[in-house]
C-alpha cells in the first residue's frame, strides 16, 4: 500500500500546544496525548509537507462501567495548516460500513494515514485507515475486534480546531489508545 502523507503547513514552533479535550462520562484514571511532527523544522516562508505521529493513551478504574468519550476535540497550533494537496477526495459513502481491505480498495489515492487502536486496555484490537474527505474533512475509518466492528468516524477542521463529533457511546467497551500517523 502506497502511504501518503498529509500535507501539513510549516511550523514554527514544536506540537507542545497540541491540546486534546474529551467529552465523557467515563472515569478515566489517566490520559496522555504525545505527537511527533516530522521534519521538525521547516521553512519559515514557504508551505512544507509534514507528517504527524499521535497517540492519545487513556487509562480507566473499571472499562464494564465506562463510556467512551462523545467527542475529541484537537486545537492546532497556528503555524500548522492542515490542506489535502492534490490527494483526491473520497466519498463518504466509499468507505462508511466497509471493512479496511475494501475501504482502502474503495479509494486508494486518498489514503493520507494509517495506524491502530486498542478497546477496553488492549484486550481487543483494530486498524485505522484515514482518508482524505474533502478541505476541511477527514475520514477514520476502523476495523475493531475479533468479529470485526467497522466504524467511520468524520473529522471536521474549523478555525483552530480538529473535532470528532460522531463518537458512538458503546458502554462497556471504551477507546483505550489511538495510534495513528497522518
């Protein structure tokens, strides 16, 4: 699978306002969020490509009591500029209710990153496929579970603010770390 990149503008300074909020009401003991831009540094005035490493890791007293958060909301720093270049945009309905081999089949050129996500401390495990929406949208489409769960869920990009919005409430089973690179 060819892995593309999203673009991403030039940054000035490093990922450290990179904040992560949720919306639960979980009883989360812990949760961290670490990024990785890579390359670090780039020119001051002119637009570079990038790619960005996150994984958000959350702990939980109880995963059987727990809800998931119904919201994830990232606040970009302003030397960062999220665009999808010249990578084509997918449908939504390509993708939605399709597992990972035939959404990636569905639409291969807008595939701008991949990764992984854990349930319930790890105790199941799925893929994640991101692909590119439109300008200001963005796909995660995941795999889950031993069955298979597929799940789309819509990123939307406004001002300074990357916000997952459609989270489903799945008590019982509750997103335990998210590891992806776009």
């Amino acid at each position: 699978m060819r892995k593309r990149t999203l673009l991403i503008a030039a940054v000035a300074g490093t990922l450290a306002a990179l904040n992560l909020s949720s919306v639960a009401s979980a009883a989360p003991t812990s949760q961290s969020l670490s990024t990785t831009l890579s390359p670090a540094k780039q020119s001051k005035k002119n637009f570079g490509g990038a790619s960005l490493h996150a994984i958000i890791d959350t702990t939980f007293d109880n995963f059987a009591t727990s809800q998931s958060p119904r919201q994830t909301v990232f606040t970009i720093d302003p030397n960062i500029k999220f665009t999808n270049g010249n990578v084509p945009v997918c449908p939504l309905n390509q993708i939605q209710g399709k597992f990972t081999a035939q959404a990636q089949a569905s639409c291969p050129q807008s595939i701008v990153g991949n990764g992984s996500v854990q349930v319930n401390g790890g105790a199941i495990v799925g893929t994640v496929t991101i692909f590119a929406g439109g300008p200001n949208t963005m796909y995660v489409q995941t795999d889950i579970g031993p069955g298979a769960t597929s799940l789309t869920i819509i990123g939307a990009l406004g001002g300074r603010q990357l916000v997952f919005s459609n989270i489903p409430n799945t008590p019982g089973l509750v997103l335990s770390k998210f590891d992806v690179s776009f």
